[in-house]
C-alpha cells in the first residue's frame, strides 16, 4: 500500500468532490479515507488514498492535482503519508 494524503481547501462550489474524486478513479488511485466540510463558504477536504496502482511518480500525482486544483480554483496538495508516521515516532 501507498498511502498519500491529499488536501482540497478554496471557496465552495459546485463538482469539487465530483472532479476529484473522477480523476482519482481514472489513475486507479483508491479512497481509503475522507472527510470533508463547508465552513463560511469555504470548502475543506482530506483523503486518504492508495496509489499503489498509480503508474506515474509521486511528483507526477502531486502536480496534476495541483493542476486539477487550479481549473477549478482550488488549492490540491498532496503528502506521502510517512511523513505523519514518522513525526509521531519521534
């Protein structure tokens, strides 16, 4: 398993979670976990998700999100996961 958590944060609209989550099952990048919010009008989301049959590199991921995220004037970030793991072990 690959595990990479991926935020969505920018003002609320309408097919954010729609968009994201169609170019995620195009890659064959699998949902594992997610929870989402709409706070003042602004929209929030992370996932946690397994790209072990992702075949492009992380850096690869990391910048269509990013792309995706521009189109629909929002801000997608993603991190490998063992950054957290390792964080807490210390």
């Amino acid at each position: 398993m690959k595990k990479i958590i991926v935020t969505v944060v920018g003002k609320d609209a309408v097919g954010i979670l729609a968009k994201t989550c169609t170019y995620l099952a195009k890659e064959r990048i699998n949902i594992l976990d997610i929870s989402q919010t709409v706070t003042g009008g602004y929209f929030n989301m992370m996932m946690i998700v397994d790209a072990a049959k992702y075949g492009k590199t992380f850096d690869r991921l990391c910048a269509e999100l990013a792309s995706l995220g521009n189109g629909m004037g929002m801000r997608i970030h993603c991190q490998k996961s063992e950054i957290f793991e390792k964080m807490h072990r210390v």
